[in-house]
C-alpha cells in the first residue's frame, strides 16, 4: 500500500520505529472505523470528520470517549499520508477538515499520597512481561520516569549499556530521543534499586516489550488502576 511502499521509505526515513508505530495505530483506528482496509477512496472530508466522531464518542475504545488532543492525533497521521497522495496525485482533493479545539488546562503535579498509590498499584500488578515479573517491571518503569521525565518511546528504547548502576547516571543518546538532542540523567537510589531487580536475565533493552506500543498504552493503564 501507499504507506509502506512510498510513504514509510521516502517521509520517515532515519526516524524511530516509534513514528512508523504511531501511523500503524492510527491506521488501525481508522480501518476499525471503515470495517475495511483503508484505501484512496476513503480519503475524503466526510469520512476524515466522522472518523473523528466516531473518536470522541468512544466508539473506537469500548465506549471510552477519547480526548480532543488523541482525535487530533489521529487527524494529523490521516492528513499527512492524504497530503502526500494529493501531491502524488493520487487523490483529487487535500484535505479540509481542521483540528478539534483543545482547552488550555493547568498542569497539576501528583501529591505525595498519589504517588504512594501509584508505587502500591505497580507493586501489585500480577503476572509477567516476557521474563520479568509485571511488579518488578512497572516499578522500576515508573521510577525511571520519575527521575528524568524521558518520553516513553525513548525510555522503551533504553539499553543497559548507557546505565553505569554504579554512579547512578543514565546517557539517553540523541538517536532514540524526540529532540535528538542527549541527555544524562542523576538515577535515585530507589531507581538503581529497582532497576537491579530487572537486571536479569542479560539482555540489551532494559525495558523490553513483548507487544505492539497500543498494548503497552493499554497495560500501563491497567496498572494505575
């Protein structure tokens, strides 16, 4: 199809697999919507915006309303692979339909008896990913998060061989990170300890999935419940 065959190779190339990921979902998204494999065809206004809709209605997630900034998500992923067919001249049109309005909100930082909470749900999270207990693993997840606040596409790629567990310090090279830019991060001792609890077996990632990035959405959120 278009996307695989032109538009991953010529538009995302030298980008993470993270970006290719995110269009995959979207995609999904969308054939869900149509009940079909999206085609040329599809890429009309009136579809884009009742995609859309259909979005924020919740009928994409088990009639869980999704939010403005997660439609718009969506939105831009179609709109980009239409604009490049328009340019190919593969479709007639470019697309019109615009951005859902967001509302400006405060940022709010958790409180100290909410972090608790959260730490308590990770550690009682059954079952296992892959090789490593589920507990084990989202606590040492979430207290990496917390001690350098990486975007989770960058710290899924984290390998141990940028933590010196010794010093405590983590090297995030440019190449997995959003803004290319590296960065180092002091580790708590909390973080150390949990992250040794995940150590073994040997392995490169130091936060391995065994799944597609929509399943670990989906799982990270069950473990905050």
């Amino acid at each position: 199809d278009i996307f695989q065959k032109q538009y991953r190779p010529r538009k995302l190339l030298g980008r993470s697999k993270s970006n290719t990921d995110q269009y995959l979902i979207q995609l999904r998204h969308f054939e869900r919507f149509l009940k079909h494999e999206p085609t040329l065809d599809d890429l009309t206004d009136d579809t884009l915006a009742a995609a859309m809709q259909w979005m924020l209605d919740g009928y994409s997630c088990k009639f869980k309303q999704r939010s403005p900034e997660t439609v718009n998500k969506f939105r831009a992923h179609i709109v980009s692979l239409w604009n490049f067919a328009a340019k190919l001249g593969y479709v007639a049109r470019f697309p019109t339909v615009g951005d859902i309005p967001v509302s400006e909100t405060t940022p709010t930082a958790w409180t100290e008896e909410e972090l608790g909470q959260l730490f308590n749900a990770c550690r009682a999270t059954p079952g296992r990913i892959g090789t490593i207990k589920a507990s084990d693993y989202w606590l040492a997840l979430h207290h990496w998060l917390m001690c350098g606040g990486e975007r989770t596409s960058a710290s899924l790629e984290l390998r141990w061989a940028w933590i010196n567990m010794t010093k405590g310090i983590a090297c995030v090279p440019g190449k997995v990170r959003k803004t290319k830019a590296a960065m180092t991060y002091a580790l708590s001792p909390q973080c150390v300890a949990a992250l040794e609890t995940i150590r073994r077996p040997t392995r490169e990632l130091v936060f391995p999935w065994p799944g597609c990035r929509g399943s670990f959405y989906y799982q990270i959120g069950r473990a905050h419940v």
